[in-house]
C-alpha cells in the first residue's frame, strides 16, 4: 500500500491562505476596537452613576442637617445650654489633618 500524497499547494492557494489570515487579523482588530470602545463607554457610564450617588449623599446630608439644627438647639436649650450661635460647614486643618463639622 502506497501513502497517500496530497497535490502541493499552488500559488492560487498560498495567496486565498494569506488573503483568509489577513480577513481573520481584520476582523480581529475590529472586534478588539469594539470591545475598548465598550469598556470606555462602560467606564464613563460608572462614573456618573459615582457621580449621582456622591450627589444623592450630599443631598441626604444637607437634609439630615436641616431636621437636626432646630432641635439641636431646642435640646440644648432644655438641658439649660444656652446656644447664641450655630455655625454650618466648619472646617478645621491641623498637622495634615483635617476635621468637618457639619453643624457647631
């Protein structure tokens, strides 16, 4: 019995391999191409959705604030602290260190 040999492949069929290799590169870079411009745009949709979170906690805060002030005062007062001045947003720095105090 004889090995079977298959027909050398021709000129024509060297040049379909590379055209085929060079589709396949094609379309691998485009596919690589949409899927950075996915991760971008996924990234940027995280960063306002950051961004709204950060907003909606400012805005709790400011809240909490403004339900505490009136009857902070109002318990110092009955626990006989007198209070003439309430001061909002205070800002210490000392020594690399920061303090915020939202209501003094």
């Amino acid at each position: 019995m004889q090995p079977v040999t298959s027909p050398a492949p021709t000129l024509d069929d060297i040049l379909r391999l590379f055209q085929e290799t060079d589709r396949k590169f094609q379309e691998t870079d485009r596919q690589f191409k949409e899927t950075d411009l996915k991760f971008k745009e996924t990234a940027l949709a995280i960063k306002a959705v950051n961004t709204s979170i950060g907003k909606l906690g400012n805005r709790l805060g400011e809240f909490v604030e403004e339900a505490v002030r009136p009857s902070a005062v109002r318990l110092f007062r009955e626990c006989g602290i007198d209070v003439h001045e309430v001061q909002q947003n205070i800002v210490a720095k000392r020594d690399g260190e920061s303090l915020e105090l939202d209501l003094l």
